[in-house]
C-alpha cells in the first residue's frame, strides 16, 4: 500500500509539474529553446523515473497477486482433498449407518418376537393367576356365605334364646306377683280376722264400759233422785211446818231441781252422743288402721326383700346391659354384611355388565380372526392348488433331465413344507384363539353360576366355537397341542 500511495503521489507531482508550464508542454521541440528542452528532458526523466518505479510497482503488485493466487489455489486444492475425503468418510459412514440401522432393524424384530412371545406367556399367566384368583375369590365367597349363615343361625339362636329368656322372665315374674299376691291376700285375711278379734274385744270392752258408765250415771241418777226425794220430804215436811214461809223457796228449789233434772238428762243425751261419736269414730278408725297396719307389713316385706330384690335388679341389669351390647354388636354385624352384601351385589352387577361387554368384544373378536383365518387358509390352499397346477404344467411343457427335476421336486418340497408349516402355525393359532374363547365362556359361565345369575339372562347364546371339528381339551389357551401332519390332511380332505 506505501508504494502505491508514493506513486500517486509522484503522479500528482508529475501533474503538478505539467501545470507549471503547460505553453512550453503545448509547444513542439523544433519550437523550443535549449533551456525549454532541457526543463523538457528533465520532466520527461521524472515522468520516466515515476514511470519506471510505477512499473517495478506493479510487477511487485503482479507477483503478489500470482502468489497469493497461487498459495489460494493450492489452498483450495487442498480444501477440495479435504472435501473429497469428507464426502468418502461421509458416504463411509452413511454406509455404517445404514448396517447399524439394519442391525438395530434386526435386533428390534428379534425384541418384538420375544416381547410378543413374552406378551404371550404372560397372558397365558394372568389367564391362569386370573383363574386362581377367581377361584380363591369363589372360596372366599363360599366362606363368607358360610360364616353369613352361620351368623344367621348364631343369631336366630341368640333371639330364640332371648326370647325364651323373656318368657322365663315373664314367668317367674307371673309366678312372683302370683305368690306375692297369695301372700298378700292371706296376709291381709289374717290382719282383717286379727283386727276383727280386736274389734270385737275392744266392742265387748266398749260396750262393759259403757254398761258400767251407764250403771253408774243410773245408780247416781238414783242417788240424787233418792237425795232429792229425801230432801223433797224433808222440804215437803219443812214446807208443812213452813208453808207460808218458804213456798217462794221450795217453788224455786224445784225450779233449779228441774233444771238439774233437765241438766242431767242433757247431760245424758249429750254423753249418749258422744258415745254414738266415739263408736263411729272407732268404726272410721277401723279402716285407717288397718290400712296403716298393712302399710307397715308391706313396708316390712318390702325392706325384707329389697336387698333381694336389688341384687336381682343389678344382675338383671347387668345381663340386659350385655343382651343389648350384643344386640348393637350383632346389629353392627348385621349392617356390615348388609354393606358387603350390597357392595358383593354391585360387583356383581359390575361384572355382568363387564361379562357381557367382553363376551361381545371378545365374540366380534374371535369371528373376525376366525374369518381371516379362513379367508387366509382359503388363500393358500386356492395358491397351493394354483402352484400344483403350474407345477405340473411346467414339468409336462419342459422335458427336463431327472437329476433336474429331482432338484426341482426337492426345492418344491422344500417350498410347500414350508407352507404346510405356516398353514400348521396359523391353524394353531386359529385353535389357540378358539380355546380362549370357549375358556373366557366357561369361566364367565362359572363365575354367573357363582352369583346365581341364570345364562338365560343375558338376552343372547354365547357361540362355542371349534376349529374345524377338532376337539380343543381340557388345558389352558396356551397349552393347545399343534395340530398333526394326519389331522391336517384329514382336514384338507
């Protein structure tokens, strides 16, 4: 870059020179002076000097340039070994690639087979631990039926037990009352006949008091009445000596004798009344009496037995206590297996619903497979007939030489043995298929029989199938033994 900006710089000094004098450049040399011609020569040296280094410039410049082009080209030479190297490694391991994906291709169908033949093992184990469970599941529910008719027994026996406890109860409270009002009764005779002796010992008392009362108040009576007779003739004799006198006072002693008279009977009266009183009193007495008097003696009996009869009460309260935690125990019992009950019954409901969704599931299922199956196996046996007849065709058309066709037939054998393999597999697999069906409606069968629901139920038959009539066995759907080479010959025919 130093050089070129020199000579640009020389050319504008060149240029700059050239406008000093542009009359002497516009003038020919003929028309010159010498010293014209010498400043001439001498601009005409610089502009050759200038020239000259410009050229030495730009050869530089070319020199560089091929270098530089040569050093980039060299370069990309290399880069396109490079390249090229790249593109081999590349295609090298795109090549890599494409075995390792084939191998990996390869490992994964291996996977696949092993997984589906794991698939497989695995469904022919949870077919069999389904049946195990479904088994113990249908002991677990016998025992749970047995243990739930036995608790119904248990408790018809406690009721009737109960029940007779009550009537005992009943009973012997019957037969108590009856004896207690026996001794009540008898009781009640004894006091009425005692208080009845009393009675009529207390009436003859009475009634000798009253005499004596009656015959004393007479036998006064009588000595007043003789007091007052002797005073009556003494005043009678004292009245004749005294007549005049005391008239006045014998008439007032009369008088007052009169009253007494009347007095006395008053008197008399008013102790008859209240004699007639005291015996209605004694006769309203009789029955307060005696209804105190049997007070006391049920009062007497009562704190005779009540110890008795509070011991009985706290026995009997303790047992009614344990009849009833029993009762709430086997109440609570009784609900829990009403809720198992209903819950045993929603699964039941549950699994019918679930029977009858695999049942179709599982018979649209297995006549679509069959159907493929058949159409497969018709397929081939339409092919086998079609390579037999071309077979032959071939053979009659090309009359080749026996070693020839030795090799042919061989090879031919090879290729239908090989059919007939695969026609074997997918008939055991069409048999296979078969039998899980026929043992998914045994064990759906089996399992509606356990809850007691009726196959007439399910609004539809479920179909048995059988392949081809070939008897299928008793083992499991993945123990189905391979068809023999006579069975399928007896089935082509």
């Amino acid at each position: 870059m130093a050089p070129k900006k020199k000579a640009e710089k020389k050319a504008g000094g060149g240029k700059k020179g050239k406008g000093k004098s542009p009359v002497v450049d516009a003038l020919p040399p003929e028309g010159m002076t010498k010293e014209q011609l010498d400043e001439h020569i001498g601009r005409i040296r610089e502009e050759l000097d200038r020239e000259r280094e410009e050229r030495n410039y730009f050869q530089l410049e070319r020199d560089k340039i091929h270098t530089f082009w040569e050093i980039t080209r060299r370069q990309l030479d290399e880069k396109k070994a490079e390249l090229r190297n790249k593109d081999r490694e590349m295609e090298e391991a795109e090549e890599r690639h494409q075995v390792e994906i084939k191998v990996y291709k390869q490992k994964v169908k291996h996977l696949l087979y092993e997984h589906q033949n794991n698939l497989t093992e695995l469904k022919a184990e949870g077919t069999v631990s389904m049946k195990l469970a479904q088994k113990d599941h249908r002991s677990q529910e016998m025992e749970l039926r047995k243990d739930m008719r036995t608790l119904k027994v248990e408790l018809k026996e406690q009721e009737l037990a109960n029940e007779m406890v009550v009537k005992n109860l009943s009973l012997k409270q019957q037969e108590d009352t009856t004896q207690l009002r026996n001794d009540f009764e008898r009781q009640v005779k004894e006091i009425e006949a005692k208080y009845e002796k009393k009675m009529r010992v207390l009436r003859e008392e009475l009634d000798l008091r009253r005499k004596t009362e009656i015959h004393e108040i007479e036998e006064r009576k009588n000595g007043q009445i003789n007091t007052l007779m002797k005073n009556h003739e003494k005043a009678f004799s004292d009245i004749k000596n005294y007549y005049n006198d005391v008239t006045l006072n014998n008439l007032a002693l009369i008088n007052t004798l009169k009253e007494q008279m009347e007095e006395m009977k008053k008197k008399e009266e008013h102790l008859e009344k209240e004699m007639a009183e005291v015996l209605l009193q004694n006769k309203r007495l009789v029955e307060p009496l005696q209804r105190a008097r049997e007070e006391v003696a049920e009062l007497q009996r009562k704190l005779a037995h009540y110890e008795k009869d509070k011991i009985m009460l706290v026995n009997i309260r303790a047992r009614l206590k344990v009849t009833e935690k029993e009762l709430k125990d086997l109440q609570w019992e009784h609900e829990v297996l009403q809720q198992r009950f209903s819950k045993v019954q929603e699964e039941r409901d549950d699994l019918y619903q679930k029977f009858t969704k695999a049942i179709n599931e599982v018979q649209q299922k297995t006549g679509f497979k069959n159907l493929l199956l058949e159409r497969k196996l018709l397929g081939l046996a339409n092919i086998l007939e079609k390579k037999e007849v071309q077979l032959n065709e071939v053979l009659a058309a090309s009359n080749l030489d026996p070693s020839a066709l030795s090799v042919v037939t061989r090879k031919l054998e090879d290729v239908l043995d090989s059919k007939n393999n695969a026609i074997k597999d997918l008939q055991y697999e069409l048999a296979r298929v078969c039998k899980a069906h026929n043992d998914l409606l045994r064990t759906y069968e089996a399992k509606l029989s356990a809850f007691g629901i009726p196959l007439d139920n399910l609004g539809f038959k479920p179909l048995e199938t059988s392949v081809l009539g070939q008897t299928l066995g008793q083992g499991p759907a993945g123990f189905v033994s391979t068809p023999t080479s006579q069975n399928l010959q007896a089935q082509s025919l």
